[in-house]
C-alpha cells in the first residue's frame, strides 16, 4: 500500500450520493453552553418529573433537533450516589409537548445508603465473576456504592472494577454489581468490546498527517487530533506514534497503521457529514488508535477507559485486523457509550452489538472505497472460518451458524454478538426489503418470520432512523420491544407519523417477530407523557 499524506482540508471520504440533507455539527462551544444551560435547569426538571427529593439530575446530553425539539439525556443520583439504570430522556417539543423515555418506571428508593458488607467482600465476589469468564490476571482496582435499579426492585449495591486478560488474549474490565446487604451478584458485564477483522484492503487513500519538523506523523489535525501509534507487539500504553520521512506512506509495519488511520477518518467524517456528530463525543474531541497489540492476536477492541482503539496482527502477525467496517465498528462501541449507554448484556449487549455493525455498514456505504465496497456483512476480508465466508450476515443473521435472525424470549441468554442478529436483520429489511437482491455485486436472500413481503426504504433514511433512535430514545436498558418503540418515536420525529418510512419501520421488526403489545412500550422504551 502506498499512501499520501496531506497536511490540511478533508481528506478520506466523499459522500455516497445518497438523499437525505447534510446535518451541521455543533461547534465544541455551542454544545458545552446547551449542557451548562440543562444542568442549571436540572433541580427544577426533577420536581416536574416527580423525583424523589433525594434523586438529582446530571445532563449527559442535550440534542437540538431542526423543528426545535430538545432531547435532554440524564443520569440519576440518589442521596449522592449513582444509581445504574436510572437514566432517562426528556423530549421538550417547540409547541410546549413533553415526554420522557426511561429506563425504568421504578421508583428510587432504599432505607438507607451504608452498606452492610464491606467493600473487600465485594472485590471478593468480583473476583470470582471474572475468574468464571476465563479471565486470568484478575485484579480487583475499585469498589463504589451505588443503587441498582436497572432490574427488579432497586437496592444498594457495590459497583466493582475487576481488570485481568480474557481468554484471547484481549484486557478485560468487568463491572459486578452485588447487593450491599447479601452479597449476591446483581449484574456484570465487560465493557473491552470486541470485534473482527483485517487490513490492507483499502487502496491508495489520501490521509491526514501533521509536520514534524522534516518528517511527518500520523496525527490528523482536521478531525480532533487523532493520532495511531505502533504497539511493536506490546499489550499496554501507546507505543511508537507512526512517522514517515517523505508522507508518501506504506509497505511493513506501516500498513495496519494507514488502514487504522484511514479507517477513523472514514468513521469521524461519517459521523459528522451524516449525522452531524462531532466525534465520538460529539466534543470535537479524538480518540486514538493502537495497531500491532499484542503477539498473535486475533481480534480488535473498544476501550473506554483509554478512549481508544486496539488492533492485533492476526495469526502469525500477518494479517492486522484493521479493516474499515472494524474501525467503524469499534469506534461506534464509543458513540454508544457515549449516548444511549445500552448495558452490554442481554438484549440491550445485542442491541449495542447491531449498533456497531449497523454503523459499520453505513461507513463503508458513505466511503465509496472501491477496494472495499460497501455491503451488508460484517468482517467480508478476513475469512476467519478458512471457507472465505464473512463473519456474520445482515440479511440472514443464521448463515454464521450462530445468529438468530428472529427475535424470541430466549435471545436475552446468548452471546451478545448473536442477540445482534434480529436487529441486523431489521437494518437490512428496512434498508432494502425482503428476497433476493443484489447490493455492489453482492447476493443477498433475506427472509422474513411469517413470509410475508417487506420493502425497504434505502440504507440513507435507515441509518438516520437507528442513529435519532440512538441519541434520543433509547437508554441502558432497551429491549427489543424498547427498539421498536424508539426507531417508530424516530421515524415518526423523521418523516412523520403515519409515513412510509414508519410503516416500513413497523414492517420490518414485524418482520423480525418484534411486534406491538399492549400495555407496554417495552423496557427502556417507556414512555411517560407530561404536559399533553
């Protein structure tokens, strides 16, 4: 691969042609002064919501909508303590309209906030936690009281941090929950996210750099400084920032890091052209990325606590894992996180999981690589099964042999990157219906739960429904149900109730069996009304 560096302006991607206007993004300042504003607002919003006087409101988020609707995302603190799954979504319609989504209808409250048992018998079952997942190297770093209320009636509890390495080789960093009073284990979940893949697929691209002196560095200062370092086989800190003497970049160890680099612009321009986000944040703010982890590891990761993406090398350290659909797959682990928060485990973990191939797939749509056109497979390069076959399959989930391509009210017990099935399923019906088609020379057949026909609206209108779903109607705990409720709440803020998209939207989780029930919106999809 030979590449050529360029010190200045947009370099990477173009846009894919497709409708849909282009969205703003908000400038760093414009964002930090509608968060300051929301924050001075907090207590009153709490009375009107009815919250306990002990619960306060701290602003995640603010999202302005073109028609004046604002989406206000908070946590909860109850007698100054966090309480996990008490986040909730105030929509504040121009014409005096209000809702909010929740991700729970329980009320917050506990006797009191000391706990009976000590902070080491929580590290101690914590430890235990992570020693059944296979993780070696357990340590546990830190132990907070909290008030779980993502599930059943809430309670004090411990919130523990255990680090160590799973068992690929990956670092792990679970959080166990435990009851304060009995000890017994609440929750868990790792929040390293995981994905596929492999590089050098890209062709000649343009990439952004930055001077240093008579050289040049992979540091891209059009898009929040985001930089891509060697690890040279090492498993912690950043390593070597890449630096080349002539910004013509290529050839050995420098392909995964022009792979990476390349594949962040993609995802941060994607980001920001389509959606008008501004970084993983939406702060303007750049992650990093780190290629060249570790010896012989076959996998790529999300981390929160370093804000930053890691790639190994593969079998053999030969093939770095650093395609673009895994880029964007990874970096939106971050958008996630940084939005609805969708807990990583369950149905919400599937959920979080389709997400970031959702997104993976709409990056490789808006790039227009003809090196790597896009489609709707997840990880197409790297052939990880020896029989050329992708790693999973958006229109037919259960062609992995592992996904389901239907929801069921067992799909919560599975591996999150197979409860992602249905809601891949749902993305690609909705973006372009049922039957065999044909995509960029790619054959797709993509079945439906009662064999009825649906057609779909085209992946731009698709991935602007799933992002406002995102943003502003979805929290920790959304099921599958709550995604329905949310894409429908979306489509309907999109393109208005009663539209052609919203009736593709309900045909298509129909389509998946995720279908209307009364009495319920589904968990983490309520909606409360207020004011009308």
């Amino acid at each position: 691969m030979v590449v050529v560096g360029i010190q200045s302006g947009s370099a990477t991607a173009s846009s894919d042609g497709t409708a849909g206007a282009t969205v703003s993004a908000p400038a760093p300042s414009e964002r930090i002064a509608a968060l300051k504003s929301a924050q001075a607002e907090a207590r009153s919003e709490a009375k009107a919501l009815g919250l306990d006087d002990r619960e306060k409101l701290v602003v995640r988020d603010v999202i302005k909508d073109a028609d004046g609707t604002v989406h206000t995302r908070y946590e909860r603190t109850f007698d100054g303590l966090p309480v996990l799954g008490g986040d909730l979504v105030v929509h504040q319609r121009k014409g005096g309209k209000r809702s909010v989504t929740k991700a729970t209808d329980a009320g917050i409250s506990v006797p009191g906030t000391s706990a009976e048992l000590p902070a080491s018998a929580a590290k101690k079952t914590a430890l235990k936690v992570s020693g059944k997942q296979g993780n070696t190297k357990a340590a546990a770093k830190s132990a907070r009281t909290v008030i779980w209320a993502a599930s059943g009636k809430p309670v004090l509890a411990w919130e523990t941090v255990v680090t160590g390495v799973q068992h690929d080789g990956t670092p792990s960093e679970m959080r166990v929950v435990t009851d304060a009073a009995t000890g017994a284990e609440l929750f868990s979940r790792e929040t390293v996210h995981t994905g596929t893949g492999t590089g050098d697929y890209n062709g000649t691209v343009p990439l952004a750099t930055t001077a240093n002196g008579s050289t040049f560095d992979l540091k891209d200062g059009a898009r929040g400084g985001h930089r891509t370092f060697d690890l040279n086989q090492g498993t912690s800190g950043t390593g070597t920032l890449f630096n080349d003497a002539d910004d013509v970049w290529g050839g050995g160890r420098q392909n995964a890091g022009v792979d990476a680099h390349y594949g962040a612009a993609v995802t941060w321009d994607y980001y920001k052209n389509v959606h008008g986000r501004n970084g993983i944040k939406n702060d303007g703010a750049a992650a990093y990325s780190r290629v060249h982890y570790g010896d012989n590891y076959v996998n790529a990761f999300w981390s929160d606590s370093c804000f930053c993406m890691t790639y190994g090398d593969g079998d053999g350290n030969s093939k770095p894992l650093t395609a673009l659909d895994i880029a964007a797959h990874e970096m939106t682990h971050g958008v996630t996180s940084n939005t609805a928060g969708l807990t990583y485990r369950g149905e919400s973990g599937g959920l979080n999981e389709a997400t970031s191939d959702i997104f993976a797939a709409a990056a490789e749509f808006y790039a227009n690589n003809s090196s790597d056109p896009g489609d709707y497979l997840v990880g197409e390069k790297i052939d990880i099964r020896g029989n050329g076959a992708p790693l999973r399959y958006m229109d037919k989930p259960s062609k992995d042999g592992a996904s389901k391509d239907y929801w069921s009210s067992t799909l919560g017990q599975i591996d999150v990157h197979y409860s992602s099935g249905p809601a891949n399923h749902f993305f690609y019906l909705l973006s372009e219906g049922s039957g065999a088609k044909t995509v960029n020379g790619v054959a797709y057949n993509s079945p439906t739960f009662d064999g009825k026909p649906v057609g779909g609206i085209g992946i731009s209108k698709a991935e602007r429904i799933w992002y406002k779903a995102l943003t502003a109607y979805m929290t920790s705990t959304t099921t599958y149900q709550g995604a329905r409720t949310a894409t429908l709440s979306a489509a309907t803020d999109l393109y208005g109730a009663g539209s052609a998209e919203y009736l593709a939207v309900d045909a298509a989780w129909a389509a998946v069996n995720v279908k209307a029930t009364s009495g319920t919106k589904g968990k983490g999809g309520k909606l409360a009304r207020n004011g009308g």
